[in-house]
C-alpha cells in the first residue's frame, strides 16, 4: 500500500463488516419447526441464519455477487437446462416472478382480491426484498442510521394513480402525519449554519482543486445534481462575484451571464409548436453551444441535469425537456405551457413531478421507498414486520426466517433466480403455469394457476420462451439505465458545519457529488440533530458514454458497472471526499466508518426519449409503443414492473401491478378463495 492509499484510510478494515464498533445488532432469527421446512429447502436456506440481515451488509450491494450469475448465462445465450428441475410440489394461486415494489404490490392486489385464503409465492433473486428500494442500515455507538440504497423517494403524491394511492392506504402511510413530524428536521441544517451548496471543480478538469461556494440552498440535504436535478439549481444564481471565483476563462463567464439573463427568441417567425419540435430534437448541450453559442465551459454546470431520472447528460437531453425542467437559456422564445399530465415524468418544471403544480411535492422516508416494501411485507406477513404503525416500520427489525414458511397465504423466497416461466399446455387452454428457478446451485420447480412476471421487462423474453415473436422484440426495446447509489457512514458533519453547506456538486468526477442524508426521521430511526453525531452521506454516479446514442450509453455504462472492483469504489470515494471536503477538515481515514455501492447495472426503466424514439411514443399514450405491446397478456402470464409503463416511479410500477393482476383475474375467472384452507 502506498503512502497515497495509507493517507486515504484505504488500510482501515471497515468496509465490509456488518457491525461498527462491535455494537452488534442483535439479529436473532426464529428457526422453523422441522415440520414446516420442506426437504428440498433443507440443502440451501441462508435466510433462517440467525445473523441473516442483508439492510447491514456493506461492500458491494444492489446488484449483489450471487444475484445475478445465474441471468448472466441467459446473456452469453447459454440457457438453462431445467428438465431435470426437483419439483417441490407446490402450487400456488399466483407466482410473482420479482420481489420488488410492484411484485409485492401484485401479491397485495392479488390477496385483497381474492381473499386471504389465496396461496401466493413471490421469487427474487436477490438476498432482500424490495428490488430497487433497498436500504443501508448502520449502527454506531447504539445508534441506528438509515438511508436508501435505490428507489428514493414518493414523487408527487397528489399525482399518483388510484390504485397507488390506494395501497400506500392499505399498507398504514399517512403522508401529511409524516410532512408534520417533520416540520422541525426541514430547518434542521438551515439552523446549524448550513445556508448554501458548493460546486467543486476538479483539477482533473480544470488543472486545479477548487471549492466555490453558493448561498442560499436549500437546507434539507441531497440537493444538487448528487440527484440528478442539475447543477445550476434550475440554472439560476450565477452572478458575477461567484463566477470570479471560479476558474472559468473570461468568456465563459460572461456567457453564464448571459445565458442566464435575458435572450431574444432564437427561432423567431416560427410558432410554439414548431419551435417544440426542433427542441424535441436537438439535445440542451447543442442548444446551448449551437444556438445560444455559449463557451463549452458553461455545459460544466449543466451535464448531470436529468440523469437521475434518465441516467445520461445533457448531449442525450432533449433541449425541450431542459426547457420543461427549467433549465435556462429560453426566457425569450414564448413557448406556450406544457398541457398538464405531458412529460410528467421529468423532474421539476411547471409540471413536473417533483415541484409540478398540485403535485404534492415528493415525500423521502429516511431509507427511501425502502419504507414501503417494508410496510408491504408487513401487510403481506404480518409476523415477519413487528409493528401495527408507519412509525414503528422505521426501526422494525425484519425476521427474514418468516418469509418463506408454509401455511400463509404470501410466501417470499429470496436468493432464487427464475430460469424459466412456462404453461402446462396451450397458453389458451392450460390449467396452470409451471415456473422454474435456481436456488443454492439447484434448480426447483412450483406450480401456479397464474403467474405474473415483474421483473426486468427486456429479461422475459429469455424465461418464456413461448411468447410470441413480436412481443418479444417490444420487450428488448427498452434498455435500462445504470446508476450507483453509494451509502457512506461517517462519525459526525463538523466537516459540513464549517464550510456552511448541506451538500457539494462535483460535476466531473467519479460521483456527481456527496450530500447530507435528507433531514427525516420516522418513529424512532432518528436523523441526527448535531453535527458531532454520526451522519449518513449519499453519493451518486451514472456511468456514461457522452457522445453516444443513449441504449449504447447504457451498455457502456452496465458494463462499467461490472467490472468495476469495490475496492476501485473504495478509493474513489475516499480520494473525492477528502479532496471535496478539505476545507470542512474531513479525514477519510478518520471519518469513514462503513461503505454500502449500490450498484445497479440494470438501474431505471427505459423512458422514451425524442432525440432517439418516435414523438409520438413521448408525447402520447399510444399503443404502438413497445412498453404497450410488451406487456399484452400471454394466456395465464402477465407482466408488471415499471419498466411495462417506461417510467422510473414507484406509482408505475404499482399501476402495473394492479394492472396484471386484474387481467389474471378476468384472464382465468379466478373464483374467490377466502373459505379455502
């Protein structure tokens, strides 16, 4: 190890151990009665270990070693062979294929359906549940800190579907109870002197380290493009004496001025509609070089703009979608409003989801959506999620041996990947489906009188062989967005304190910028009140190929991903913390106690694009679209996940649920089973 490394704290044997300190957590699972463990589960069952608890575990996560082998010889078009599949003889009401957000949401909408007395297995290949809404949980000193290890936060409540908003009721969650215990932990940074954000510009970039700092940020953390929402705060606050203290040549500064005062209207003679369509297809990196013909410096300040939604920079940005976000540069043109429910996806805007009109604002639990499978799971298997209240899911410890015990209506199996989804007979006629996976090295086979696949839409293709050509090919569109979320656990926010700041953006290197966790408490999983207590930091990175068409960024971007070592993360982020946050003292050998990646090669759904897809797939809900067509029902398989509606949030993924579900239920007449034992 050399001296660079040493300094770093690289030596320090932290990163991997689930238990800071020595405080242990207490993790005792309860073991089940002999009787109730089949024999072909007796070989492989790492969840009835009594320190099974994967929220602890820190290194490399999402995309866990173990989770994802199994797919991979999918890819390499090596498919598994499951003729000689050990069956277990089961047979459930519904097998959901993906225990993410919208599998457990299935396995809800299913039981409330038909009744308690439904027999329902849900299968994931990863060691938790939740799919993208996982969480990092660390303890120091007695202490629980949480944070979201993926999906982050409810985004515009006031706009989510009616059976989203229904099941966020069924599962206990009362967002104006949680708004208002938090009232308080919204001032919390604010009122320790945190009044601004900061932009670290990287010598890599610009030949020198330098920290220039902003006022008047927001002050309740994970604000800036650490979230993909743009380094330019909607692209306003640039004035002249901030510019000087940056090292932009003397050009560039005068064009962020300009670009961000007033501007005449750059396509005059052309009505608004016109002038959207040339938006649509020019990307907000042209715009600004091209027709604002501003310094290339000033794109710096800009380049993550939309990635934590779209997972690729302003060159695959549509110039219109900047617009739409508020990003600057269009203050003359007189575009006319964006009518409500267009583009709703996008972040921010006049109606965007996060600041949209009657939006409701976005709501962020201190794990992030991971409150909400846990609630799900609760509702599902109320033995497993001790509590009764929204509150008390907070802290909850789960008992993952009680997931997957015969006798209950839901079952949740995890560490076991399916290989292959089939019916026993003709897709019109047959009686059941017959669903393969691989579990500890074997392959297993359950019985379902329905199955509904929400898992990755482009996988399905591979595991129902069956399903007809053209449905196929819509299911392969899509090519999700890689990102990483990384957790890192610290012993106290001095280093923030002092430089007056909640979170620094560091537009160039290896993550887009390091951010307090979100002042938010729930129950008693506290948010730290003082900054000598220990905090939680969020990074963010969105691996990319600027330059390149967008599913090629992706590609790119997943193959990074995973090749990519912890221990190269491990360096990164201890070398771009103490570069960032110097001028605060921070310590990284010091400092650091714990380091979750989260990594998510296959991140975000594919969302339709106008630089690289058909205006009418952005703008309309037609159903030519191949999120339409992919999802069509095939004999007693449905598909879910968010990927079936092309949109990244929580709320798709519940609609398309509740979607599969019902056609499940018309598809087969299925009787209710509330009597049935």
């Amino acid at each position: 190890m050399n001296s660079s490394d040493h300094s770093l704290g690289m030596h320090r044997d932290i990163t991997r151990r689930d238990f800071l300190n020595g405080v242990s957590l207490g993790v005792v699972g309860s073991l089940l009665a002999p009787e109730l463990i089949g024999a072909f589960e007796q070989e492989f069952a790492p969840e009835r270990a009594p320190d099974y608890y994967p929220p602890t575990r820190t290194g490399m996560r999402g995309s866990h070693d173990g989770s994802f082998e199994v797919a991979h010889q999918f890819r390499d078009r090596r498919p598994w062979d499951v003729s000689a599949a050990i069956n277990t003889g089961e047979s459930y009401d519904l097998v959901v294929v993906g225990g993410g957000l919208s599998g457990l949401a299935a396995a809800h909408y299913f039981i409330k359906e038909v009744g308690r007395g439904a027999k329902v297995l849900v299968l994931d290949n990863h060691d938790d549940f939740g799919g993208h809404a996982k969480r990092n949980e660390f303890h120091h000193n007695g202490r629980m800190l949480a944070l979201n290890g993926g999906t982050l936060n409810i985004e515009s409540p006031l706009r989510y579907n009616l059976p989203a908003r229904q099941l966020l009721q069924d599962v206990g969650i009362d967002l104006d109870r949680f708004v208002s215990a938090n009232a308080k932990n919204r001032e919390l940074y604010r009122s320790h002197g945190l009044t601004g954000s900061a932009l670290f510009f990287d010598k890599e970039t610009w030949g020198l380290d330098k920290l220039v700092v902003r006022s008047s940020a927001p002050g309740g953390g994970r604000g800036g493009p650490s979230t993909g929402s743009g380094q330019g705060g909607r692209g306003g606050g640039y004035n002249r004496d901030f510019l000087a203290q940056t090292p932009l040549s003397p050009k560039a500064r005068e064009d962020m001025l300009r670009l961000n005062g007033p501007l005449p209207d750059f396509m005059p003679g052309l009505s608004s509609a016109e002038k959207k369509v040339r938006l649509a297809k020019m990307s907000y990196a042209d715009f600004v070089l091209n027709i604002v013909k501003a310094d290339k410096q000033v794109l710096w300040f800009y380049q993550n703009t939309g990635a934590g939604n779209f997972c690729v920079g302003i060159d695959a940005l549509p110039a219109l979608f900047g617009w739409q976000m508020g990003l600057p540069g269009f203050n003359g043109m007189n575009l006319e409003p964006t009518p409500n429910g267009v583009l709703a996806d996008l972040p921010g805007g006049q109606h965007g989801r996060q600041n949209g009109s009657g939006g409701g604002g976005a709501i962020h639990f201190p794990d992030g959506n991971a409150t909400i499978a846990r609630l799900l799971v609760r509702w599902l298997l109320p033995d497993a999620v001790p509590g009764q209240t929204m509150e008390d899911v907070g802290a909850a410890h789960v008992n993952y041996a009680l997931l997957d015990r015969a006798g209950q209506s839901a079952r949740i199996r995890l560490n076991s990947t399916v290989v292959n989804v089939r019916h026993d007979g003709t897709p019109s006629s047959a009686k059941e489906t017959v669903v393969s996976y691989v579990r500890g090295g074997k392959t297993y086979q359950v019985r379902g009188r329905a199955s509904v696949m929400a898992c990755w839409n482009m996988f399905i293709p591979s595991i129902v062989p069956d399903i007809p050509a053209k449905q196929k090919e819509a299911l392969a569109y899509g090519v999700k967005g890689p990102l990483v979320y990384t957790s890192v656990a610290v012993r106290d926010w001095t280093a923030f304190q002092k430089m007056g700041v909640s979170s620094v953006n560091s537009p160039t290197m290896y993550h887009t910028g390091v951010s307090l966790a979100e002042a938010v408490s729930l129950g008693d999983l506290q948010h730290p009140q003082s900054p000598d207590e220990p905090i939680v930091l969020h990074m963010t990175r969105y691996p990319c190929a600027p330059g390149k068409p967008r599913k090629e960024q992706h590609r790119i971007g997943r193959a990074d991903l995973l090749s990519t070592s912890f221990d190269t993360f491990e360096r990164k982020i201890r070398d771009q913390l103490a570069r960032s946050l110097s001028e605060g003292g921070f310590d990284p050998a010091r400092d650091i106690m714990a380091i979750a990646v989260n990594r998510w090669p296959h991140g975000y759904a594919y969302t339709y694009n106008s630089l690289y897809d058909p205006l009418e797939w952005v703008f309309t809900s037609t159903d030519t679209r191949p999120c339409v067509v992919g999802r069509q029902p095939f004999g007693s398989i449905t598909i879910a996940n968010s990927d079936a509606a092309a949109s990244p949030h929580t709320d798709a993924a519940f609609l398309e649920a509740h979607r599969a579900v019902q056609e499940v239920l018309q598809r087969r007449a299925m009787p209710m089973l509330t009597d049935r034992t």
